[in-house]
C-alpha cells in the first residue's frame, strides 16, 4: 500500500494567467514554489495526480552528504542547513532529525570505496569519519555481523516523506501559491520560439516562465517537444514495520540491506544492493549512455521485463495540445512492490541485528526512480526554449535535496545569486 501523505486542500480554480507555472507537485517543485511565493512571485504548481503522489511520499526519508560526488555535496550541505529551520519555517512538523548515517563494509574493497570517497571530500568541511567494526558495534550495538569498517557522518539524519511535503505545500498556500491537482500540462504555449504558456487538460495558463519538476515524467514530456532528455527507470521496494524496541536513532546502510528508524518508533528498511530495472523502448533508444554505470552497478541490477515494462510500451511519445497526454492515462505510477526483494533485506537485516527477527510488517510499497547517465540533476535553463527551467532526474536524491534544489531553481528563476554553484547542473552536457 503506498503511503499516506497528509491531506492539503488544494485549489479548484486555474487561473488564466500568471508568473511563473511549476509541473509537478513533488517535493522540489513545491519547494520551489514556497521560495518564490516567499519572494512575492505568482506561481502556480500544476500536479496531473496529487501532490507527493508518487517518488516524493515514497522515499527513504534520507538526508546524507555520504557518498555523494563532490561536485554534488555543497547542494546536499546547504539542505542541511535548510532542513534544520524547515519545521519553524513552514510551521508544522516534517519528522527531520540529524541522527546521522552510517554505512558498513564487509570486506576491504568495500572499505576501499569509502575511504576514496573521503579523501575526494577532503576540502569540504565535513565530519565523515571512517570506523572499525569495533567502533560500529559500539554506535549499533546487539549486532552479531563482523564488519571489516565502514563510514559515519553524524551530521547526516531524515525526515519523514509523508510530511514533509505536505506541510512544505500548505505553507506555499499560505504564501499565496496556487496549487492544483489532478491537472496534467499536455505542452508549452510558444510565441516567438519562446514560452508564453502551457495547455492543461483544463485549459490554456499564459505565463512568463515554466519550471518542469516532473519527475519520471519529464523525459516524455520534453521528448514530445523534441528535446533529448536521457533518464531510465528503477523501482525500489520498500517495507515500513510496527514499532520495535531497538537501540538506535542511526540509519544504516549495508551492502544488502538498509535501516533508519521512523518516527513512529518502526523501522523503514530496504534490500540496498538490489533495484528492479524493467526493460523499456528507452534503454533501446538511450542505454549506450549508461554503459559506465551498468559496468560499475550491473550486480546491483535485476533487469527484466514486467508489468511497469507493458504500461510504459503503451503510452504515446508524441501527442497535442488537444490530445489527451499519457499524464492523464497514468496520474499516478505506483509500481507493486517486490516481495521478494523486500524479504531478501529482512532476512539480511535479521542476521546481521537480530533484534529485528521480532518484526511485524505495517506496510511495503515501491517507487520509480528516474536516474539520469551520471546520477545528477538537471537544474537549469533549456537554451532550445527561452523561458524553460528544468529541475528534474534527481536520481533518487531529491528528497534529501529539495530544500536547496528548489530555493536554486527559483534563484536562477529570478535571476537572483544563487544558493549554490548551479555549473554542475547544467542540462547542456546531456545534449547530443
């Protein structure tokens, strides 16, 4: 059962025309939507489903700097910063706690990958600190794995998904946003090669300009204006489970299993070394640009053709204004969960804490993650269409990034200094 969100009540009436539109009802679009409501901007998000319907309710509820590319960190520290005042800001409850991140390695080429990690972070200013299997048993303790070391980052935490975004969109509401669901943008209004709008379902809204936040959705959408925008499909399964007594506030990440306690006093856990890749026409059209990653992750891969696989091969590429847009066949994409993946991380989890055998399930669910040939986003301006700003294919780190990836997105909006160097975001190094 996908979770559930806390209700917001949205708007009903579209109006005819205003500043800026978002696409997309996820937790960067409406973050980016509450820093330009903040700043007196007239914006409205337009969400085909609901808001946080799908990866941004979804989620892990992680929050780390670990293990990120460098060039990708200063974004993940300015969220830090931003997650610690969001609950004051947006006054109500987001679950965000910075109970810090741990990830343990079995054996030394794991560690290796770590401590190269570290050292590529050096000049950044983090607390990351390498740990012996000693160290960790004392931080997690009751475990019965031995592991050869691993990394911790004390300033690392969560927040809980179900919330967050929530509570981000009815402050945006309160700031005077306008936020609609179950309204799909079909395309772009253009005058002069330039965007003077977008035709919803309901529609035309005339604009000045548009910020796509789709998601999973934004290769189809910019593919039906004939941009080249390579992302690829994985689903991650998810089990939530009923409170359980066990002593940590650390999340932890294994080779083949991951923990972080929720707030409710249960425990969120996933199988970390396996993701379900289902096969579409795309990895036809665009797999030659993740050969890099499929040599480096292939084990971490279970590549097949399913259910997701059929429902993608039946959705148009090419539609009109006037036509009804596969954002309308599918409002929410809510993949079933692997089972079988799930138990394979309980039963790894069990035998490294077995604590954990006691577990009841409260709930499982899956997500699609849209992850881009070098697993970063797009933050920035389409040069193709004057007045078109993506921030999208956040690889699945979004969530953890929302507060500084929207307030970027609605700097470079503004033409106001941005939050951090935007330089390693740029949509141009996709183009071909």
């Amino acid at each position: 059962m996908a979770p559930q969100t806390t209700p917001v009540q949205t708007s009903v009436v579209i109006p005819k025309e205003t500043a800026v539109v978002i696409i997309g009802g996820g937790i960067v679009g409406l973050t980016a939507a509450l820093n330009l409501a903040e700043r007196g901007v007239a914006v409205t998000v337009l969400e085909k489903g609901r808001i946080a319907g799908e990866q941004s309710s979804r989620n892990l509820g992680w929050i780390r700097k670990t293990s990120r590319l460098a060039d990708d960190v200063p974004l993940a520290q300015a969220s830090d910063r931003l997650w610690a005042g969001m609950a004051q800001r947006v006054d109500a409850e987001v679950g965000y706690r910075q109970s810090g991140i741990l990830f343990a390695a079995r054996d030394d080429a794991q560690m290796a990958m770590y401590e190269g990690w570290k050292k590529s972070v050096e000049a950044l200013d983090l607390d990351s600190r390498i740990l012996s299997g000693q160290e960790i048993a004392q931080l997690v303790p009751n475990g019965q794995e031995k592991w050869r070391g691993g990394i911790y980052t004390p300033s690392d935490g969560c927040a809980e998904p179900t919330l967050a975004a929530s509570a981000i969109a009815q402050a945006a509401l309160k700031k005077g946003a306008v936020i609609i669901e179950n309204c799909a943008v079909r395309t772009l209004s253009l005058t002069g090669g330039k965007v003077s709008g977008v035709v919803t379902e309901r529609g035309e809204i005339r604009c000045e300009q548009i910020l796509l936040a789709g998601g999973l959705w934004s290769r189809k959408f910019l593919g039906n204006l004939g941009i080249h925008f390579p992302t690829l499909p994985l689903i991650c399964s998810v089990l939530h489970t009923e409170r359980l007594p066990v002593a940590t506030e650390i999340a932890v990440g294994a080779p083949d299993f991951s923990f972080r306690k929720h707030r409710d006093g249960g425990f969120i856990i996933t199988q970390r070394g396996a993701l379900d890749a289902p096969l579409t026409l795309d990895h036809l059209l665009i797999g030659t640009q993740y050969l890099d990653q499929l040599r480096h992750q292939r084990g971490f891969l279970r590549i097949g053709f399913n259910r997701y696989s059929l429902k993608d091969l039946s959705l148009a590429r090419r539609w009109s204004g006037q036509s009804i847009s596969p954002f309308e066949h599918i409002r929410t994409m809510d993949p079933a969960s692997n089972m079988r993946l799930n138990q394979e991380a309980l039963n790894n989890l069990q035998k490294a804490w077995p604590a954990f055998v006691k577990v009841k399930i409260k709930s499982a669910w899956a997500g699609v993650i849209d992850v881009t040939p070098d697993s970063t986003p797009v933050i920035g301006p389409v040069a193709k269409i004057p007045g078109l700003t993506l921030a999208t294919g956040f690889s699945g780190h979004g969530f953890g990034t929302s507060p500084a990836a929207g307030q970027l997105a609605a700097d470079l909006l503004c033409g106001h200094p941005p939050i951090i160097n935007p330089a390693p975001y740029t949509f141009d190094r996709f183009q071909i």
